[in-house]
C-alpha cells in the first residue's frame, strides 16, 4: 500500500509500505529502552525523521526489514532499534550456553569504523555491550589469531568477513541479526561476496540448534535488482518501508520508455503516443515546466480532434474543478487526457493517473513529482524483472530532445537501474554533457585518486578533474638538477599524506644547495633583532617562520576575506616540506631577499604499483600510520619513472642505513613491500601505464622523455624515450637568484629555455602589463600580474625573461634590454598584485629607453618618473 503523510511544519512525504505500520514520529513513544532514548537526547537528537518513524517499530519486532530512504547511508535507521533487541535476552529461546552475534555488514573500511564509533556511542544507554570492527586484510596469521569470542556486534565488511569465516565457521550459526548497510553499493561493488555470505548464512540457519531469532535487515537509498532475489530467497516475508518516489517506482513496476525525437518534433511525436495510448483507455498526464507549453499542446491536441484539459498556475479553472472533469472524461468511456504544467502537480494531489509524459526533459525534483501521479496503478507484488509485463500497469515516457538538459546522467543511471531499454541517443547526450561538465573542472586540481592509483572510481561526482592541465600541472617543474640521475635520486619525505603519497625534498648527496640556505637561515634569525614582524601580509608571497631552533620558507595561501585588525589567521604553506598549517600574522618574518632566491624545494612523490585491496578507494589508516612512523624524516633511494610538475611517481622507493664504520649505504627496506606486508595492499600493475596515457593526451614535460622536439616545427606530438635522459646542467648556487638559476655564462638556462619553448609552442601564454622607471644606479620593472604563482625570472647582461602563472594563464615576458646589467645583482621580489623587478645597471646613467625594440606591453611609470630640465626624453618602449 502506498501512503501520504504530511508531518508538523514539513512538505508532504511519501513511503510505500509492504504492510501496515503505525509511525513513532515522537521519540519518547519511540519502541526503544529508556537508557538508549536518553543517550539520543544527550547527542542532540530530537525525534525519528519521517524514513525512522516508519523503520524504527518495523526493527523492533524483530521482523526481516528493507529500507529504501534517501537517509540510506545513515546508521541510526537501525543502530537504535538493533541495539534494543540485544538488550532485550527475554526475547531470545536459546540455551544460556549459546553466544548471540549480530553482524552489520559495510560496503568500506571508512563506513564500518563510523558505525563502529557510533555502537560505542550509543551502547552507553544500553547494558554492557562489546561490539568489535574486524579489518583483518590478506594476512592469514593475523585472520587466525583474530579474537571475537564474546562479542555482541560484528562491524565489516563483506570480503573480511569470508577472510574470518574461514576461521571462524561456528559464528553464522550463532548470528540473530545481520544488517546489510547501503545495501546498493554491497549489491554493485560485491555482489558474489553477499550472495556467498547470504546462501552461507541460510545454511547456517537451517543446521543450527536451538530457537535463536533470524533477522535481515537491510538500508539503501537506491533500489538494486539484487533486492529481489534478497526478499524472495533469504527473507521471511520482509517489512518493505519506501520513502522515495522514484525508487517506489522501479519496485511498483512502472515501465520507463526514452522517446527520442527533435525538439521540433515533439508534438507529432506526443500524438503517435496518445493514439496508442487511447486505444487502452488510459488516464493520461503531459507534463511541462512552461505555461507556454501547457497552451500550445492543448492547442495542438484540440486541432488534432483529441479533447484535452488544461491546468497551469494562471488557469481560471480551480484545481477541484479539472480533477472532476478530468475523471468524469474517463468514467464515460472518453480517453481522459490532461495538460498540466509542474507547479500544479502537488496542488491537485493526482495518483490514479495510469501514463504520465514527459513533454519537458524532467529535472530531478519534477520527475519523482510526476511520478507520484501514478503510485494508485504501482504494482505491489515483488517481481521477478523490471520488464516484466503481467505487472506493469504505469506508463512513463520521456521525449528525449537534442536540447534535453544536464539531468540526462541521473535519468541514465535511472534507467539502468529500472533495467528499462535505453536508446543510443541518451548514451550520447549523456556522453556530451559529461564532457562538458569535465570541460568545467579545467581550472581544478588534478584528482589526486587519479594520481595515487591511475583511476578515479567516482569520476561523474568527483570535483576534480581528470585531464592534463598545464597550466596548472606545470606551473611549478621540478629543476633538471634535482634529477640529475633519475635511475637512483636520494629523497627526504617530511609530509606523509597517505600510505603511498608524500611531500618531501630530493636531496643531493654533494653540496646540497637546501642545506646550505637552511643552515644560513637559522644562522641569521638567532639574531633576535633580525626577527622583524610583517605589519601587511599578502597572499602568494614568502616569509620566515620561526620555530623553536629552527627557521623555515613558509608561503602564504590564505587569507582572511574580512580585516580582521592587525593580527589575523593565515593559511601558509611550507614550501620546503609541502605541509599547510594555520598560523597568526604576528609569527611571519621578512624573508631576506637572498633567502628567496632558491626555488621551493618541496616535491610531491607518489610510490607506484600498489593500492588498496577490496577495491577500497582511501589508504586505511592503520597503513598510513605505519608507513608515516617508518619514513618519515629518512633518507630513501628511488628510481624516477615518471615526473609531471612538481610531481615524481617512483618505483621501487627504499629506506636506506647509513654503516659509518664501513662508510657505506645499505638498502634497509622497500616501502612497497612493507605496504604489502600488512595484508591491506595489493599489486597495482596498471598504474604507470595509466598516468602514461593520461599524459599522452596532451604534452607535458617529462625526464624520461627527449625534450628537444619541442623546439621542431614539424613535431607532431609526444614520443617516450626508452631511457630517462639527463638534461641537468652544473651551477654554482652563489649564482641562483629569483626562482631560478642563471649560469656563469650570463645566459638563460637550458632548462628555462626548453620550458618557455615548450611554452610558446602550445600558444599558452600572455604578456603581463609592464611599466618601468629609472635612477642613476637601478631600473625598477613593475610586472602587473595578479597573484603570481610559481614565478621564474631569468637574468643575463641584456636579457630578462620573467615568467608566472595567473588564475590559470601563463604569463610570460622576454625582455631585451637596450643597455647591459649586473645578472647577479638584479632581483625579483612577488608581491600579490604585482612582480617588483630590480636591475642593477653595469653603467651607472640615464637609459634613454628600456629595451632594443618596442613593445606595446612596455611603458614608462609617470608615478615615479620626474624628468628634469637638461634630460632628454624617455622613449616609452
């Protein structure tokens, strides 16, 4: 039976029920202890939602239960009601001797730890109760010691639990109630583990001894088709609680058909469907989102000789009016046709329609809305097949236009779901709009499952994108010299973000150029005086942070939208470790110049071939927490397999020991295999291939890849090199300053070189707004750019070429200079509206132009620029 109940202030809420269930909508009248309904209170919890009003009476009497809500995914559906009937040992015939298990099967070791905390949580109302989480992973030894022996409540997962079964095989016997929790996601992501499990239990039940109570309990908040075969095989005559239309409507049999058409064709395409629908004396809805609509499908019916009514928000006819009308048309034998616009669904309340059409592509909201107009004519009869046609009685047809909106993917899953035949027009539409919605992510962060495992499970509710940026991916390279043999590099990992992701530094075992600056820096701010606060913070731009003995190069990320006074919160990155962290105002230094001179030194560094097992999406943290204990702060040797940006994937990563007696190295251990050593990992063979051709899909700048095709006009596009190259150069770090370094040579590096080529070649940059001015001794470049990031400026005797990235776009200016300066005096300080570049003259004097041809970019800043008498003219370029 389907039913409408209107609650206390809230809209009219649907459910379906199996069998009649009276709600406990307050929570003192609710079916649970006393002890539990006080523990609810103290957690703030004022009184079942609508979805455990009907779900809470229907657990309580120890009945097999389903539960399709959009609260789904919420454990208190059943925790409450659970927990009262393990409280309850009067309801339980067993011999005294037998222990009493219920298990609460999760689709992840993510959801089983949240019901796991939420049973402590709330057991504290009841009796002593000893629930237990079990995630036990591949290894045996750890699966055969594993202790559960006097435990209420099982919490895991599907695959843990045939690992402990194995073990275990009494504990399906002992098993009262078995709680199947988004049974949807159980249902798609392990179906045979269920089933196995499922038909284990059933065979349990029948050879067990004693009178014990057998209990399914099952939550989702999507139907599945596996549902089915659940309630007819493995259920005692189920409680069926439905509080969603649509979902009703898959269960109710309603037949879902997608009518492709054009947009300029819907009418003759709405008249085939009425005339076979006429025939069969149907009560029929055309639905539309537009008054417009409403009127010119009644036109067109009533010149079709096909008598219709009409219902919109400025229709003078009330809606009691059309509803009588509406249902005396089909009482006398006249096909009943009505025309109505989405805004008077809920006013006129129908449910005894039998065909509904969807004249305008439905959005989420409308589609269940008209639906409901036919929950009188859902079946109520389990069925074996959505297809099956002895039950339909309910009609739903969509017209399928090339306009047809966004909403396409959800009515595809829909569809899939309902297993209703779905035409090619919707798979490309939907095809379409993915693509456009991906095209929309372009100026988000690369998905981060994408690069720790080569795929992203969820990619169609992911918020990040999944294609190669290079403005974003590129904005900051790790320099050629950090990887100068990408066989074996030496690298630090100072951050430890998950079990295989990492921030950290290459370090060079002679003369690294990081220890060199931190050593000078702490030098430098022992000195109390030197410690000078900064009064204005700005986004983008480097400080010091002092802490304790140690001082470090942190960048500013975040600020606060409001002033907040003189001191406030920021968000600042550590751009040598790659840690965030919030800090006050007042703890920022001024970072001396020639402390900026060294690029940020952090790189992201992400272990290859190993990901977890069960298809699990996230490291548990038990894995991360070991491997961040045994790497952390320690040296490593790894090879380089890929790099893009700032990015290095490395396979194999060891820690290696240091024998000072007999001054060698020894590899002590690989990370891959002590991840693998505790049995939650397991091979990811595919995950370089896919990084691979995720990059293959546009050009990016890779060591193991020869980059000096780049600067070939004939190039087509990106080829691997069977070898990593070297393309580092040698440098004396005294002569590093800006962001990057400038050879004793005077002239651009090669690095640089063959990055602004690769720049160019893709079209991808724009030249900032420059203004300039002089004294005797200096030239003063103001670069107008908002928010730099990543910025490079390269210096020699007659060139500057600067580079930054901007809200997505590289900038770029490669300036020649009409007369020559000092490369290894001149600096560039990132402000976080503008790039302030100084350089020294060789000469000192007046320059009569700045640059040796005119640039439309270039002009002269009157601000600071007072001509006198006996000077001549500037030129402005």
């Amino acid at each position: 039976q389907f039913q409408n109940f209107q609650n206390v202030g809230e809209e009219n809420n649907f459910v379906f029920l199996s069998k009649k269930i009276e709600p406990s909508s307050v929570l003192e009248t609710a079916p649970l202890l006393a002890g539990l309904k006080k523990e609810l209170a103290w957690n703030k919890f004022s009184r079942p939602t609508f979805t455990e009003s009907f779900c809470w009476p229907a657990v309580a009497r120890g009945c097999d239960v389903v539960v399709i809500s959009h609260q789904g995914s919420d454990p208190l559906l059943y925790i409450p009601p659970v927990l009262t009937l393990l409280q309850l040992e009067s309801d339980y015939q067993a011999s005294p001797n037998m222990v009493k298990v219920s298990l609460i099967l999760c689709s992840g070791w993510k959801k089983a730890q949240l019901v796991f905390d939420l049973l402590k949580t709330y057991s504290k109302g009841c009796r002593r109760l000893r629930p237990v989480l079990i995630i036990l992973g591949q290894n045996k030894e750890a699966v055969s010691q594993m202790e559960i022996q006097g435990c209420d409540v099982i919490v895991t997962t599907p695959q843990n639990l045939l690992r402990l079964l194995e073990h275990n095989t009494w504990l399906l016997c002992r098993l009262c109630h078995l709680v199947l929790d988004q049974l949807e996601v159980l249902f798609s992501d392990t179906t045979e583990q269920v089933f196995t499990i499922l038909d284990c239990y059933k065979k349990a039940t029948a050879q067990a001894q004693g009178n014990l109570p057998r209990q399914i309990i099952a939550v989702g908040a999507q139907w599945h088709k596996h549902i089915t075969p659940l309630i007819k095989e493995f259920m005692n005559d189920p409680y069926i609680v439905i509080t969603v239309i649509e979902e009703a409507a898959i269960f109710g049999n309603v037949q879902q058909v997608v009518q492709p058409c054009m947009n300029s064709s819907r009418i003759a395409e709405l008249l085939k469907i009425l005339d076979f629908t006429q025939r069969n004396l149907q009560k029929v809805l055309v639905c539309t989102d537009s008054v417009i609509e409403v009127k010119m499908i009644h036109k067109a019916l009533k010149s079709n000789s096909i008598v219709s009514l009409k219902k919109h928000e400025k229709s003078k006819c009330n809606a009691k009016c059309v509803l009588e009308r509406w249902r005396n048309m089909h009482s006398s034998g006249t096909p009943a046709v009505l025309v109505l616009a989405d805004d008077c669904l809920q006013p006129l309340g129908i449910r005894d329609a039998t065909c509904v059409i969807h004249f305008s592509f439905p959005s989420p909201g409308a589609f269940g809305q008209r639906l409901q107009c036919m929950t009188d004519s859902f079946s109520a009869v389990v069925k074996d097949s959505a297809v099956d046609q002895e039950h339909t009685k309910a009609k739903s047809v969509i017209l399928l236009t090339e306009n047809s909106s966004c909403h396409a993917p959800g009515i595809l899953h829909y569809f899939k779901r309902a297993e209703a035949e779905i035409p090619q027009e919707l798979y490309d539409l939907v095809a379409r709009v993915l693509e456009s919605q991906e095209k929309e992510k372009f100026s988000r962060l690369l998905c981060a499952s994408l690069k720790t495992f080569g795929l992203c499970r969820n990619r169609a509710t992911c918020p990040d994108r999944h294609q190669i940026n290079l403005s974003i991916d590129m904005a900051q390279n790790i320099a050629d010299e950090m990887i100068e043999t990408p066989e074996r590099v030496t690298i630090l990992p100072l951050f430890i973000v998950n079990a295989t992701n990492y921030f950290g530094r290459i370090v060079k075992k002679q003369k690294d150029q990081y220890t060199v600056l931190a050593e000078e820096m702490n030098d430098y701010f022992k000195v109390p005086e030197r410690r000078i606060s900064v009064n204005t913070v700005e986004k983008s731009v480097f400080y010091g942070l002092h802490e304790g003995a140690i001082c470090h190069r942190v960048q500013v990320v975040e600020t606060p939208a409001k002033d907040e006074g003189n001191v406030c919160e920021v968000k600042i990155k550590y751009i040598d470790e790659g840690r965030t962290s919030q800090v006050n105002s007042d703890q920022l230094l001024h970072l001396p110049a020639k402390f900026q001179c060294l690029p940020p030194q952090a790189v992201e560094i992400i272990v290859c071939g190993v990901k977890p097992i069960d298809n699990e999406v996230e490291w548990n943290p038990k894995v991360t927490d070991y491997i961040n204990h045994k790497i952390k702060g320690r040296l490593h040797q790894a090879k380089v397999v890929h790099t893009l940006g700032n990015t290095v994937w490395v396979d194999p990563m060891v820690g290696v020991k240091n024998l000072p007696t007999i001054k060698i190295w020894i590899n002590e251990y690989s990370i891959r295999s002590e991840i693998l050593s505790t049995g939650l990992g397991t091979d990811n063979a595919e995950h370089l291939a896919e990084i691979q051709k995720l990059c293959r899909q546009m050009p990016v700048l890779d060591h193991a890849e020869n980059l000096e095709h780049f600067t070939k006009e004939d190039t087509a596009g990106v080829e691997e090199a069977s070898n990593p190259q070297d393309a580092s150069i040698q440098e004396d770090p005294a002569e590093s300053c800006g962001t990057s370094a400038t050879p004793p040579s005077g002239k651009p590096s090669h690095h640089f070189q063959k990055f602004s080529n690769l720049k160019f070649k893709l079209g991808a940059c724009c030249h900032p707004q420059i203004k300039w001015f002089q004294d005797d001794v200096t030239v003063t470049l103001k670069v107008q750019i908002l928010r730099a990031a990543d910025s490079k400026c390269e210096f020699s005797e007659e060139k500057v070429v600067f580079s930054a990235y901007s809200e997505g776009k590289l900038y770029v200016a490669d300036l020649e200079l009409y007369q020559s300066i000092i490369a290894e005096k001149s600096t560039c300080v990132i402000k976080d509206r503008e790039a302030v570049i100084l350089l020294v003259k060789e000469k000192k004097g007046a320059w009569c132009k700045l640059l040796k041809n005119k640039n439309v970019h270039v002009s002269l800043d009157f601000e600071h620029w007072a001509e006198s008498e006996d000077e001549r003219p500037f030129t402005v370029g």
